[in-house]
C-alpha cells in the first residue's frame, strides 16, 4: 500500500513538473528571454513526459491490475520500491543532463538506471504471476507482460550499442527508434492490452453488478471475445514490428506499410472494445 502511494505521488510531481516546464517553454515564446535555455527545457520537458510521466503511469496501474486479473496474492512488493527508485533516479539525471548540456555520459547512465529498473520490474510481473491463482488473464492481460519483455531487451540491446559513444543516444535515428519501441509499442501496446479487460469489467460492474448471480445475467468474460483481442493484439504487435524494422534499415516504404497496419488494426481493435457498451 505504502509503495503505491509512493507511486501516486511520484506521479503527480511528475506531472506538474513535466506542466511547468512545458510553461516555462510557452513563456519564452512569447516573450524570448531565456533562448539559450529553450532547447534544454524542451529536452528537459520530453524526458520527463515521456520516461517519467509514462513511465509511472504504466508502472503504477500494472501494480494494480496485473494482480487483480491474475487473482494473485501473498506476492514481496519490496521489487516495487526498488522500481520506483531506479525509475525516478534515471528521470532525475536525465534532466539534470538535458538542463546543463551535458548529455553523454549522464544520458547513458540515466539510460543504465532506466535498464536497470525495466529488469526489476519485468522480474516483478514474473513475482506476481507465480502467485496466481487464475491460469489465463485473457489475452490482453498477457500480451502486456509480453511487450514488457521485449522492451527490457530491447533497453538493455540500446544500453550496450550506446556504450561504444555516449553520443549515438542523441542520434536522430536512435532517437527515432526508441521512439517509436517506447510509446508505438511498450506504452500504446500496454494500455491497448489492460483496456480489454478493464473497459469490459467496468462496464459489466456498472450494467448488471446488482444482478449478479441471477438468471439471464451475462457472464463478464462473455462481454468480449478473448480470440478477437488475442488477433488484434498480433497484428498490432507485426505492425509495430514491421514499422521499427523500417525505422532499422530507413526504408520509408517500410515503415509505411507497417504504420498503416498499425493504425487501422487499432481502429478496428478499439471499435472493438468499444462494442462492449452495447451489451
């Protein structure tokens, strides 16, 4: 309980940090007195947005929902303090680098404590998995688990290429890449996955939580079809894939394809959950 509290405040000092500087950048426009500084706070302002605020948003609901699909119980939230440590201290040295120019070596190191909190946290959802005591979340569920695997890899493959100079962290391409893996595919993918089981059980406990257990009253986990979301889900994950392998090679035709994939699967998969209301 303690660390999810922690959790929530981390999160809402994110946010207001991640809102204040974004201000910062918005007065400078207008008045320009600070022009030396505009392209630190905007390096400053991304960095918290993205692995902060995300960061803790994915992290903190995970803590809560992972365990509550997977009847799980009984599990160590010690991993949990450890993440929220780690996490925090890459986001802070991220922005002390982007704030006084000095990227290289700080920005690796920040990626090193972000690496670090990823296998901690990956190994958590593991923890928490040994302690179910329902064999199958729904596909959703797992699919979450499973693309916060591939980041943790995914992290760790960065955090050794970028050691042969601190400087490919701030390549355009790399920068474009890890873009692209971190909100296309970790974020996006994770909240497409969690919203298939959480849309369904809010509007079930809304619609006939009373009429629970009465006859004609439908079943949760016929709200919505596991086959459907477990097909939406590997067409998304082949788009993103197809899309960060265009990203590799810099073939825009591939990164087309892939893109269009993406986004006409996640049209189709969120009408999809969207049906749910009409039950």
């Amino acid at each position: 309980m303690e660390s999810g509290n922690n959790q929530c405040r981390m999160f809402l000092s994110l946010s207001r940090l991640t809102g204040l500087s974004g201000m910062l950048m918005g007065l400078n426009f207008a008045f320009g007195n600070w022009n030396g500084l505009h392209e630190r706070l905007f390096g400053a302002h991304i960095w918290m947005g993205t692995l902060g605020w995300f960061g803790m948003l994915i992290t903190g609901f995970s803590y809560k929902m992972l365990p509550m699909f997977y009847l799980s119980h009984d599990y160590s939230i010690r991993l949990q303090k450890v993440v929220l440590v780690l996490w925090n201290a890459a986001v802070i040295t991220g922005v002390v680098a982007f704030l006084t120019g000095i990227k290289g070596g700080l920005l690796w190191f920040a990626l090193l404590l972000l690496t670090a909190a990823l296998l901690f946290y990956v190994y958590h959802l593991e923890q928490i998995q040994e302690k179910r005591h329902k064999s199958n979340p729904g596909p959703g569920i797992r699919w979450s688990v499973y693309v916060s695997r591939a980041f943790a890899v995914y992290a760790v493959a960065l955090l050794i290429y970028s050691a042969q100079g601190t400087e490919l962290l701030l390549h355009p391409h790399v920068v474009l890449l890890s873009g692209w893996v971190y909100l296309g595919g970790w974020v996006s993918l994770t909240i497409l996955g969690y919203a298939s089981k959480i849309v369904p059980f809010l509007w079930w406990t809304h619609k006939y939580g009373k009429q629970a257990g009465r006859p004609g009253t439908p079943l949760m986990a016929g709200m919505l079809s596991e086959r459907n979301v477990n097909w939406g889900m590997i067409a998304m994950v082949a788009g993103s894939l197809l899309l960060v392998s265009g990203i590799l090679i810099n073939l825009a035709e591939v990164m087309m394809v892939g893109g269009t994939i993406l986004s006409l699967v996640s049209i189709v998969y969120i009408a999809n959950i969207a049906l749910v209301f009409r039950r």
